[in-house]
C-alpha cells in the first residue's frame, strides 16, 4: 500500500501530469467563465515553449556527438555545425522557389518526427514504420481538422492564398470530423497489425496520456491546442528520451535539471536569432506579412533538429532490433 501511494505521489508530481492539469484548468476555465483571451493564451503558449519547446530543440550538440560516438565515429564540431546550417540555408531557398512543396515536406517530416517520439522502442519492420507516420500524422491533422476556422486564415497567409492548396484544405474541411474519425480508425487497425507482426511491450498509460492531452486541445483554441502538445508533451517527453539517452552513454553524468540547464546556451542563441529576424522585419522588410516569414523561419531551424533526433531514435531502435 505505501509503495502504491509512493507511486501516485511520484505521478501527481510529474511533469506530464502537471501538464494535464493545466490542460484541465485551462478547458474548465472555457466552460465556466467563457473564452480564454488571447493575451493569455500567448502567456500559457509562451511559457511552454520557452520552458521546454525551445530548450528540447537546443540539446542537438550533445544528441549529435552521442550518435556519433556510439556509431564509432569521430565527431566534429565544425562538421556538425556546417551541416546543421547547411540544412537550414537549403530549405530557406526551397521555401522561396517551391513554397508550397516546402510546406508539404515540413508536415511530412514533422508528421514521422512526431510518430516516432510517441511510439518508441519498437523494431524497424515496414509496419512499425508507417504506424510510427500515421500516429504522427493523425496528431497534426486532428490539430488542425478540429480548429478548421483558425487554421484557414493561417493557412491562407502561409500559402499566399495557393489555389490548389486552399482547394484541396476546403474540400477537406467539409468532412473534416469524418476524415479525422477515420484517420484514427486506421491507424489503430495498422497499430493492432504491427503489435500482432512483430510484438513489443508497450507503454499504454503513456498512450493514454497523450489521448487525454489530444482530447483536452479539442475544447481549447488552436494556440492552447498546439502549445499543450507541443510545447508540453512533445518536448518533455523528448526531454526524457534525450536524458536517459545522454546518460546511458555514460558521458554525461547529470540529472535532467542539470541536461536542461544545458539546454539554456542554445535557446537563449534561438531566442536572439527569432529577435534578429523581428528587427530585419521592422527595419526592412514591414511591408510584408509576418506569419509566412516566421512560419518559414520556425520550419526552417526545426528541419536540422528531426535530423539529429533521427540518429538518436536509430540507435534506440537499433537496441530493440538487436534483442
């Protein structure tokens, strides 16, 4: 009995639960005092994101240098710094010459990215695979299909009112419960084929977390909606994986106060950057609307960070290959 209270003590403290109540705050607020303003919602979507989204995103370095040696490589600064802003200047000209193939791409990548942060520890079999993509891809766009008269303007900002894109977004938004409903019909069934295929030990109250966290964001604004994912569980469950992957290595002896500490060089450089690219806007460029450039900005120092996070879910599916 003490080890079970013990244990829902630890639960209660943990930052996903933390999260979850915040979540649920957050919705009983909507339903008794009404809409959330927006100034706090920026304040609940900026306090994620400075408190874990940027930093999660700022500990690729160590990530990278990890890979390296438990590849067997030589790991190098420069190259990995020349490689990492290499990626970043080949997307910045892909989102200017084909725009909307680059947003296509982003969605895809963010889609596997997700995919394989939230189903983790399973073997590298074509259908654990793509029901790795298809979770990933159900969360972005269950996001996006239940706050379809938020994203719409957004997205015809983003696109510069593409045609075809707006077209096919329209079509979609007209079954848009249906479509999300059978997004997640299918991906259940591929999980189910990919447990029977190839059986692992899962993680099932992880997975009903981030169902209570997907179902707190349908009640609450697109911003309150992305920054809970996000921002909260996406980041800090990345932040568990980087730590347990960092100390597993045994080259960095630290708790995970002191791995985010780590973190602060790198958001404090991505903080100042995002304050360059505000000021090139008002200095020169104000004449143009602001959310395609930041958007383009934002995907664009996020493409070198699904790289880096890649290798290191290749070297932990490795492990679950090898047994």
């Amino acid at each position: 009995m003490a080890r079970l209270i013990h244990r829902l003590r630890r639960t209660m403290h943990s930052p996903i639960s933390l999260l979850i109540a915040l979540g649920l705050l957050l919705v009983g607020w909507q339903t008794v005092v009404g809409t959330i303003p927006l100034v706090g919602q920026w304040i609940v979507f900026a306090t994620l994101l400075l408190g874990a989204g940027i930093p999660h995103g700022a500990l690729d370095h160590l990530i990278s240098r990890e890979t390296a040696l438990r590849s067997g490589k030589r790991f190098s600064w420069t190259w990995f710094f020349i490689r990492y802003l290499a990626l970043m200047l080949l997307y910045s000209i892909a989102w200017f010459i084909v725009p909307s193939a680059s947003l296509i791409i982003f969605l895809v990548v963010s889609a596997w990215h997700f995919g394989e942060t939230d189903i983790e520890h399973v073997p590298s079999t074509a259908s654990w695979i793509v029901t790795r993509f298809m979770v990933g891809s159900f969360v972005i766009a269950f996001i996006l299909l239940t706050h379809p008269t938020e994203v719409t303007p957004i997205l015809e900002r983003i696109t510069h009112h593409h045609p075809q894109v707006l077209s096919v977004w329209q079509r979609v938004t007209q079954y848009s419960t249906s479509v999300w409903q059978s997004w997640a019909l299918v991906t259940v069934c591929l999980f189910g084929v990919s447990v029977q295929l190839k059986p692992v030990g899962m993680n099932w109250p992880r997975l009903g977390r981030l169902t209570v966290i997907l179902a707190l964001g349908y009640w609450l604004p697109l911003l309150l909606a992305f920054g809970l994912y996000f921002g909260g569980w996406h980041a800090l469950n990345s932040f568990q994986s980087i730590s347990a992957y960092l100390r597993q290595g045994r080259r960095i002896a630290s708790t995970d106060q002191q791995i985010w500490l780590k973190s602060l060089p790198f958001t404090g450089l991505a903080l100042i950057s995002l304050g360059v690219f505000v000021w090139w806007w008002q200095r020169s460029a104000h004449d143009w609307d602001p959310l395609p450039l930041l958007f383009v900005f934002l995907s664009v120092i996020t493409l070198p960070h699904l790289d880096v996070f890649h290798g290191m879910h290749n070297q932990i599916d490795g492990q679950v290959n090898a047994t």
